[in-house]
C-alpha cells in the first residue's frame, strides 16, 4: 500500500501534488499539512495529528484522527497509526522539508527510526533554482544493497542525521567507497552517470537526496 503523507512544511506545486495524490492509495494530512490541501481546494482521505495548526473546518467525507498526546509529533503519531491500521510498503511525504530547520532535522530523525520494511521518500518542490524543480530525498536503511530510481545526469547528495556503515555507490562520478560515519565524510553535489545507480549499506540509516 501506497501513502501520501502531507506536512506543514514547504508546501509542493500543484503539478506534484496532484501527481503524488493520484499515485497514491491513501492520502493523509498531518494536522496542519491538511492547510495545503484546503488552499489547493483539495481533500485527503485522513487528517491525524492533535489538530492545533488547522484552520478550516473539514468535511464530514474527511475521517478524522486526533491523537493529544504532546509527548510525540505530528508525524510520530502519523506513522506509528498508519503503520498498525494499513501495514504501508511505501510512504511518500510532501511538506516534511523546507520551512523550520529544526523541523525538517526531527522529521528526517524521526523517519531514520521507522520501520526499515517501508520505503520513506521526501520531496520538495524548488521555487528559488534555475536548475532543479523538485528535490527527491531517498531513505535507506541497512541492510541494504539496491539500485536507486535516479535518472542519469541528475544530481546526488548523500546525508546523515544517525550513525551508519559500509556505505558504498556504484554509477556516481566520484563512488562512495566503505564510507562510515567514523569518517570524515561529505558526498555533495555528485552526479549520477548511470540511470538507477546502485548503493549498498551494511548498518544504520543514510539519505540521498536528489536534484532534477
């Protein structure tokens, strides 16, 4: 199952968001995330999350979550009860980045720590660039050994909020090559010369963004 989760943070174009909603299985607003959609006169099939940061009514069609605990965030609760009422294989976040830096930190922690099964993908549309539209945030979680949906020409960097291992790429201009956290490390602005470049990982958790 595909879920779309939306987020209060740098609010997508509407070419990607009708995109990312027509793709996907379940459509879900974290509280103030459901703003975004209002603006764009759209709905989501769910709103979660303690319901602070909304400011429309939603419809009687929108099931509604709320969830007051403020030991946890928004998207906390959002993945621990979309992850035991839907089982999710893939989660899509739009609005997780952008904004407040110390918000876009804690959701990319915050994801580092969720199931490894579910494939967790931020994007981001790019208003302020002349050369990239949209900015596609990858999660892997070892252990790992995959290619990755990157077209060729496009873009990479690598990044990490968590300790991780044996981080190695195969089709980059400069490859990673045992790369762990001990290290002095910095992968920014590489390019894929390959379309879907290969990367591995023996332990942790580790980002990769890319600009196209």
């Amino acid at each position: 199952m595909k879920i779309l989760l939306i987020l209060a943070g740098n609010p997508p174009d509407l070419e990607l968001l009708e995109s990312e909603m027509t793709a996907s299985d379940l459509v879900v607003a974290v509280d103030g995330g459901s703003n975004v959609l209002s603006e764009y006169k759209l709905d989501p099939d769910l709103i979660i999350g303690d319901l602070d940061s909304i400011n429309f009514t939603p419809g009687k069609q929108i099931d509604v979550i709320k969830i007051s605990d403020q030991n946890l965030t928004d998207l906390q609760k959002a993945f621990q009860y979309l992850e035991q009422q839907f089982n999710p294989s893939h989660i899509n976040i739009l609005g997780g980045m952008g904004g407040r830096v110390d918000h876009t930190v804690s959701n990319l922690h915050i994801s580092a720590l969720v199931n490894p099964q579910i494939s967790i993908t931020f994007m981001n549309s790019i208003e302020t660039s002349e050369t990239f539209r949209r900015e596609i945030v990858h999660r892997i979680v070892a252990p790992y050994d995959n290619d990755l949906p990157v077209t060729k020409g496009s873009t990479v960097s690598v990044f990490t909020v968590s300790r991780f291992s044996e981080l190695r790429s195969k089709g980059l201009s400069w490859d990673l090559d045992n790369v762990s956290s001990k290290d002095v490390f910095g992968s920014q602005s590489n390019i894929s010369e390959v379309n879907d470049p290969r990367f591995s990982l023996k332990s942790g958790c580790v980002y990769i963004a890319v600009y196209q």
